[in-house]
C-alpha cells in the first residue's frame, strides 16, 4: 500500500505494534518506507530509524537494532540507547555505544537551554486580560512534536494566550527531557543528568515572569497541561506553588516525588482543580491512583478520564477532552 507521508505510514504499522505484532509491524513499516515520498523518507530519516530499532528490540531481532544505532551514533545523532531497549544492554556492543552517545549528548547538552513560543489568539488586544495554557511536551520529545498531538490551536481559539515551553535537558536528537528519574517517586532508579528541582523551577518561573511583562496576562487563570514526562512536570510546578496554577491537566503521568502530604495541603487554600488522563490499557495506574487518593482525603476537586483503545499516547479526542477539563477547571 502506498503512503503519502509518514504519519499516514505510522498509523499503519501502529495497529500491528499496538498489539504486540512487532514483526507484523517491521514487514509494513518496511515496505510502506519503499513507495514513500523521498522528502518524507528525509524529513523523517531520524524518528524513522528510532522507530525501526524499537520494533527490532521487541521483536528480539538486537542486531538488527544495534546496527541502526551504530550508524546513527557514527553519523553524530544523539539516540535513546536506554530508553525502552533494556534487551540491548546484555548485547556485546551496547557499553561501546552507549560511551559515544553520552559523548555526543554532553557536547550537545553545553549549548542547549529552556525555551519556548507563544502562540496568540485571534485579535489579542492589549487592553484585555487573558487565560495563560501552558503545554508541556513529553520527555524525549521537543515542542514541535507536541503540537502536532495536543494542538495550541485549540486552546487559542478559546481565548488562552498558549506557552510551549522546551525543557533544558537533552536527550536524543532533538528531544529533551524535563527532569531525570529521580523526579518521580522515590522507588524510580536515578539517572545520571546533573539537574535538580529548583533548576526547573527556576526555568519555569522565569519564563512566567517575562510571559507576564511581554503579554496581558489575566494571572487568576493560569492552567498548565502536559504529556508523559510533562505531564509530571506540570504536577511538579502546581504542587509546588512555583506559578499561580489555577488547573492541571496531566496527560500519561506518574508522580512526581514533591506530591508529599504538606504540599497537598498547601493546594487547598489556592482552589486548584485537577483532571488526570490516562489510556485505557494502562489502567491501573497506582500513582495515578495515589495522588487522586490524597485529592480525595483532602477534598481537593479532581476529574479522571480514560482514553479508550490507547495505552500511553495522545488520545484522538483530545481536543474534546481538554474543553471538557477547561470547563471543570474554569466553572
């Protein structure tokens, strides 16, 4: 079958990965690659690649996978060699690659830095006060990739001022991360990035700061949403009281280590909402489920959605999803 782009070529083979048919999926990918538009197959070559080695590695086929890798990592490409490929750690190239990756990423990392774009809504006039959303991608992804599932379009046209932040740390070719394992819950095993708590927040509260000073900003309601990694990361920076945080709306998350009783308690006084959303084929997710325990102990206003037929992705529906969060939060 002929695909016009990839994206059209990744829904295809996602049906077969979806359901644990890795070969399945490596015999579609690969023949769909064939009659694909070569500025596709260009402008895709990186995430192409990625995908390949992650199907190769659950479908048991690493030197297939190694191989990949070791031609992007010559070719200077940052990989996620231990992200989800723990199968190829027992390979005996694996320390090999994974001493020049970190070389690359170390040099790459001395020049990246926290960024973000605005997006307006139509007609943004000076002279009224308006809704701040900011967005936060997943880790390993960067802010491009994050609107492309979780559209500020669709927030803009709502009357919000839309803030894409893209984390500081770098993690793959160009994918960044917001803060390492140690973020989450205490039973996460550490990675090894130099960064702590107060660096994120110090990030995030002056890009607040200055999205304060260049805009009109209405700063009783400010809500922040994110996927994955983000989404944690947007927990992080609402229970810590680092941004005025009216609502949260995590997407995919687990807990981050500073949801402890005292901060919990702190959230009442300011009437935070939250509303969680997680994939149907993740459920249950026990630190989702904790930290809606806590909101519950404490009276705190909460919703939970489930995403039918996904796991932990963006959902289709996400656009009604989120006017259906909105509306909690902002009622």
């Amino acid at each position: 079958m002929k695909y016009n782009s990839f994206d059209e070529l990744e829904v295809a083979y996602c049906k077969f990965s979806d359901k644990e048919k890795y070969n399945e999926a490596i015999e579609v990918l690969e023949e769909g690659l064939k009659a694909l538009p070569k500025e596709e197959c260009e402008k895709n070559f990186y995430h192409i690649m990625i995908e390949k080695c992650w199907l190769y590695c659950n479908d048991e086929r690493f030197n297939e996978a190694v191989e990949i890798f070791s031609d992007l990592i010559d070719k200077g490409y940052i990989c996620p060699i231990d992200w989800n490929f723990d199968g190829l750690k027992g390979h005996e190239k694996y320390k090999e690659l994974e001493e020049k990756n970190e070389l690359i990423k170390k040099e790459a990392q001395k020049n990246a830095k926290f960024d973000y774009v605005v997006r307006l809504p139509e007609n943004y006039n000076e002279g009224e006060k308006y809704p701040v959303f900011f967005s936060l991608h997943g880790d390993g992804e960067n802010i491009q990739v994050h609107e492309k599932y979780w559209s500020s379009e669709w927030l803009t046209k709502r009357g919000f001022i839309v803030v894409c932040p893209q984390a500081s740390i770098v993690y793959g070719h160009e994918g960044y991360i917001w803060i390492d394992k140690g973020f989450y819950a205490e039973s996460y095993e550490t990675r090894k990035y130099p960064y702590t708590y107060s660096e994120l927040h110090k990030e995030f509260k002056n890009c607040y700061d200055l999205i304060c000073e260049q805009y009109s900003v209405d700063e009783e309601n400010i809500i922040i949403g994110g996927f994955s990694g983000g989404a944690v990361a947007a927990i992080d920076i609402t229970i810590s009281n680092v941004i005025p945080v009216k609502g949260v709306i995590p997407l995919c998350s687990l807990k981050p280590r500073s949801f402890r009783e005292e901060c919990v308690k702190s959230v009442i006084q300011r009437g935070v909402k939250f509303v969680f959303m997680d994939g149907e084929e993740d459920v249950p997710m026990e630190q989702v489920d904790e930290m809606i325990e806590a909101l519950d102990e404490h009276g705190i206003p909460h919703e939970y959605y489930i995403n039918e037929g996904i796991g932990h992705w963006y959902p289709a529906d996400l656009e009604g999803k989120l006017n259906k969060a909105l509306n909690f939060i902002m009622e």
